[in-house]
C-alpha cells in the first residue's frame, strides 16, 4: 500500500447550530451527557439533567448566544474562527499537498462525519490536533475518545498522531505575550492587573488526577517571565462554573468584584486556554465580567482577544502541527 494522502484535522469544544431553543436543547444534551464532562452516576445526574437542566438552560444559554452570534454567516463565532484556522493553516501546508479539514467534539461538523469523509477522501495518515492549550480530561481526552470512537468500525485505519498539551511551549508563549503587548498598545490607559482566566472543572476532578491545573499554572508562570510580570501583576483565576460542587479557584467573577472593590481602577483579561473566542470569552468576560467591575467601581476594563486566526495563533498551529508531521513529510 502507498503512504497515501496525509491529513490533518483540527478539533474545537463545539456550539449549537442556531440560538433558538430547539438548537440549544440539542447541543446542551450532547455536552452535558458526555462522561467525560459530567462524571456523577447516571442515576443521580439524568432526572437532573433532562428535568431541570435541559428545561430551563436552553432559554438562557441561547440569550447569552444571540448576543455573539455571527449573523453575516449565521453560526457561532468559534465557528467561523475554527473554520478559518483551518483554511488557513491548509494555505500555510499546500505545497506539501495536506488536507486540512475541521470538527466539533460537541455539534456539528461532528468528528465522525470529518473523519469517515477524510478517509473517502484517501487519506491514510492523520494528526489529529484537540485545540485545547491545556490538557483536561473533560476536553482533550473526550475529542480523543470521539475521534478514536468514529474509527472502531473501520475495516483501515489511517496512521494517527495526535497533538499534545502545550501549556508552556515557547512559541505559544510568545504569541500569547505579543498579542497581549499589541492589544494593550491600542488602549488609552495602562492596566494595573492582568488576569489569566482559564475555563474551570470541579476541584474532584484534579484530586482524582487531572492534570488541568498544574498546566493550568505552567502558562500562567511562562507568561509571567515573558511579560516580567509577578503573581499581583498577572493573576491566575478560573470562570464558568455550574452546579453545587467546588470548582478550581479563585474564581474569576469574584476576583474581578474584588479588585475593583479594592479600589482597582484599570484592569485586562485574557483567556489562555481557550484557542478562539467564544461564549465564554466574548460575552461572559467581555460583557458580564466587565459589568462585574464596573458595577463595583472598576473604571477601565478591556478584554484582550484569543489569538483566533490571526498571525501570531496562526504561527502557534503551524508550529504543532509540523512538529508532528516530521518523517511524514
């Protein structure tokens, strides 16, 4: 057999194909029913789940979603932001003839119609690339087990490779210190704090050995050195929790509420673990977490952009991905 054709696919989080409550129902129940990602017994987290969650969460979250959405292309912004990563980086290989292509863990394009339509395309050799800076078990080890799931059928399957974690790779680092650099260069005032905040899992998810969080401080701590920054300058903090556990702390809502309280005046968030803008950067930091601050005395707020598509979150997926197409190409 010939080497064949060689793929890469990019993997995000997912989103909901509309904001309607129908679309939202769907994409919650596919998100909140992976193990991976809720790991009480099914007996206890089902009723709740599809008696009161599903019930009232779709109405909401899709409100938090109209306020983002892309309506020029009619989709979510990591979407339109995963979609063009991959053109992009298929441009940045297309002398080496490799086929990009893109999917969601959670939504659609799903991995398993990519990857059954990557394989009738004749590719034979795959690096699949989780978009995920840190490792969790709730999000890189769940796109692996999709993706390794849609190929359990297969009569042949390709030569795989997947990207790892790269929570304090130094060329990730740099681009996340120059796009900090460039966007406070456009502000008309000098933050006196950064915070890293990152997507929070429950604490009992690190104690039974989720790495998250110690990755989690590697980025923070690179980013620290990079920027000549201490612990007070560029603070670490977790957002996004749900339900009654405790979460990774401090929490970012009450940090921000803090500061400002404290007589903060100016402050930035950036969100490092995330590869793409989102709900939960766009709105729940640019919108909620500045109302937080302003509400309770904060002046400047600014929230610097994920490094999306651009030269420098370009620069950071080609780097991976070529590491791990070395000896294929």
């Amino acid at each position: 057999m010939s080497k064949g054709r060689i793929c890469v696919l990019l993997v995000n989080l997912g989103t909901p194909d509309g904001t309607d409550y129908r679309n939202m129902r769907r994409y919650l129940a596919e998100f909140l029913s992976d193990r991976r990602v809720i790991e009480w017994p099914r007996l206890i987290w089902y009723p709740i789940l599809h008696g009161i969650v599903l019930n009232t969460r779709p109405g909401k979250s899709g409100a938090a979603y109209a306020r983002i959405w892309n309506y020029e292309q009619n989709e979510s912004p990591l979407r339109t932001y995963t979609r063009a990563q991959a053109e992009k980086l298929h441009t940045i290989l297309a002398e080496a003839d490799i086929d990009v292509d893109w999917a969601m863990r959670y939504g659609q394009p799903s991995i398993k119609a990519v990857t059954d339509a990557m394989i009738a395309r004749g590719c034979q050799l795959i690096v699949m690339f989780p978009l995920y800076p840190q490792y969790s078990a709730t999000t890189t080890a769940t796109v692996n087990d999709a993706f390794f799931n849609a190929l359990k059928k297969k009569r042949f399957i390709p030569a795989i490779r997947t990207v790892p974690s790269y929570a304090d790779d130094p060329v990730y680092i740099d681009a996340l210190a120059a796009s900090i650099k460039k966007h406070i260069d456009t502000l008309d005032f000098v933050p006196d704090v950064i915070i890293a905040s990152y997507h929070g899992i429950l604490q009992s998810y690190v104690k039974r050995g989720d790495p998250y969080f110690e990755e989690c401080e590697r980025t923070t701590m690179a980013l620290r050195c990079k920027l000549g920054l201490n612990e007070k300058r560029l603070m670490m903090t977790f957002q996004s929790r749900f339900g009654p556990e405790e979460w990774l702390q401090p929490y970012t809502d009450r940090m921000i509420e803090q500061l400002a309280c404290d007589g903060t005046q100016s402050i930035a968030v950036l969100n490092p673990g995330f590869v793409s803008d989102c709900l939960e950067t766009i709105d729940e930091i640019g919108n909620e977490a500045a109302r937080i601050f302003h509400e309770n005395g904060g002046k400047n707020f600014t929230h610097i952009p994920c490094l999306n598509d651009s030269e420098e979150g370009m620069r950071v997926i080609e780097h991976l991905v070529s590491r791990e197409l070395a000896g294929w190409i």
